[in-house]
C-alpha cells in the first residue's frame, strides 16, 4: 500500500527506526557506541568537521542495520528451511553493516588520535 503524502512515508520510517531500536541488539550496540564517541570527540575537542563524518558514517551503519533487519525478515518469511541462498544474501547485507561499522571506527579513531596530537 503505498503512502498518500509525505507525512505518512515520514512516520512509516519512524515506526520501522522505532522497531530497530527495539528489537535490534546490534543497532542498540551502535547507537550506545556512537554517543560514547560523540562525548570522547567533545571531551579531546575535536574540530567541526569530525562531528559531520560522525554523523555520516552513524547514519551509514544505522541504514545498514535497518536494511540488514529488513532482509532478514523478508528472507525469513520466504523460507522456513536451510536454503544457502538465503544464507548469503544474509551474510552480504551483514557485510553492509561490517563496511560502514569499519569506516565508522576508522573515522572516530582518527580524528580522536589527530586531537590529541
């Protein structure tokens, strides 16, 4: 069923985040990760720039992380049995989540490493 306005797809978006947040332990991790980054980028005095690859790179994983949710529902609702097909669509929209959860660290370890020098 598709939204009639722009309000309606904005509150569909918000309900699927809500539901990340509650039953994702990995996107509870994240998030829990990223405000302890963003109060050690506060407490080094990092410069503007770092908060914005911050933002990005969290928002990266948080998106992987609900599109990894997604598949994973929708994978499992096809199919009840072991199927390896399924198993690597899995594993690759996991892989989504490894890419950006790398950049994410490799981002804040940077530029905490560069305020500190």
């Amino acid at each position: 069923m598709k939204n009639r306005t722009f309000l309606q797809s904005v509150m569909c978006a918000v309900r699927g985040l809500v539901y990340a947040l509650r039953t994702e332990k990995n996107y509870r991790y994240y998030l829990v990760i990223a405000l302890i980054f963003a109060a050690v980028n506060v407490a080094v005095g990092v410069d503007a720039v770092c908060y914005v690859f911050q933002a990005v790179t969290a928002m990266g994983v948080f998106s992987a992380e609900c599109v990894n949710t997604a598949m994973e529902h929708l994978c499992d609702r096809t199919t009840t049995r072991e199927d390896e097909e399924i198993r690597l669509v899995k594993d690759i929209a996991a892989g989504a989540v490894l890419c950006w959860g790398i950049a994410f660290f490799a981002a804040e370890g940077f530029y905490i490493v560069k305020a500190l020098l």
